[in-house]
C-alpha cells in the first residue's frame, strides 16, 4: 500500500530542519509527514525500541515509519543491523518484499553535512560567497568519505569565507539547504538511498 503518511524519528533538530526543507518538494501530493527530533544519537538509540513498540500497536496501514541517524564512526553494517534487529524485535515489519512493509532505516554517511557537500550549487545558494570549486578540492570529492568530522569541514569552509565566526548554526544551515537541495543533482550516495526510501514508501 502507498504511504499517505511518513514518520520520521531523527537523531537532532538540524535533521529536522533540513527535512521540513526538503520533504515538502519531494513527497507527492497528498502525502503529509511528521517529524520527531530526539537530544542526539544516543538518546535516540536509547528510547527507540520503546517508541517503536507503541507505534507498533497501532500504526494504520497507509504510514510509513523512516528512521535516519547519523553514521558518526560506527561500522555501516553494524549500525544499520542494530536498527533492523530494535524494529523486529519492536513487531514492525522491515521486509520491503512485502505490500505491508512498515518500517525503514536509514544512514547519513558520516553526517547530514556530506549530503551538503554532495550539493555545492544548493550550498550556494545560501552562502553565494563560498568558492564554487570546493568539491573538486581533494577530500572533498567524494561526500560520503570527507575524513576528519564532516559537519567539522563544512563549518571550516564557511568560516573562512565570512559566514558563522562564532561558529556554524547547524539549524540554521541545515533550513537554508534543505529548502534548495536536489536529489537528481547530489553526488552523495548516502543521501540517494535515503531519497529512494521515501519513494519506496510514497509511490
């Protein structure tokens, strides 16, 4: 059954943001959504199997369940496993092979902000002085493999260029590219697979 209705459970408000940005252009007509930011990943991982296990009693057959946490440091894998094996255990259904499928999990690779860096001309958009040529740099061409903290890099870019020198406004930021990212533009792969399981749930 197509989703009429998308919650999604994320780790942090600029994750919300950037969502409230973004979803509004990427659903199709009719579909509404809701978001639900948590205090961080750990707190999020904490209450997740009990949240789940409410909305497992009864969650109605035309919504959809999307939960989105950054990677950070932990092994892909792993990480996506541990929110697989919460969502069974909770009595969701995780197998896409079937129409009553209720439940996604999905990574950022490593940080919301590689999907920024996966979209320079959207990053532009909000912040025009920053140099065009900034994902042809190395280290930054692939998004989803920026070492050394991404959400770390993109404020070091933006600093340097005149934006935030108290330091980055993630909720700020994360509502300015939200609103003008495009998933047929992104180079992030991560962020690809996120935008393909709303449309998994959607269409």
């Amino acid at each position: 059954m197509v989703a009429q209705h998308l919650v999604l459970l994320v780790e942090e408000p600029s994750m919300e943001a950037f969502l409230h940005g973004l979803l509004p252009r990427l659903l199709p007509q009719g579909c509404d959504f809701e978001i639900h930011a948590f205090q961080g990943k750990a707190d999020l991982l904490r209450k997740l199997e009990d949240r789940l296990c409410g909305y497992a009693h009864w969650l109605p057959p035309d919504w959809r369940i999307i939960v989105v946490v950054d990677r950070d440091d932990d092994d892909c894998q792993a990480l996506k496993s541990r929110l697989d094996a919460v969502a069974e255990a909770s009595g969701l259904c995780i197998d896409r092979s079937r129409l009553d499928w209720q439940l996604i999990n999905r990574i950022a690779i490593e940080e919301l902000e590689a999907w920024y860096f996966g979209d320079w001309d959207a990053v532009r958009n909000g912040y025009p002085r920053v140099p065009a040529s900034v994902p042809q740099r190395q280290g930054f061409r692939d998004p989803d493999a920026i070492a050394g903290g991404t959400w770390e890099s993109f404020e070091r870019v933006l600093m340097r260029h005149g934006y935030y020198k108290a330091g980055l406004a993630k909720v700020e930021a994360a509502r300015k590219i939200g609103r003008s990212i495009d998933p047929l533009r992104s180079r992030s792969k991560s962020f690809a697979v996120f935008c393909a399981a709303v449309s998994a749930a959607t269409t």
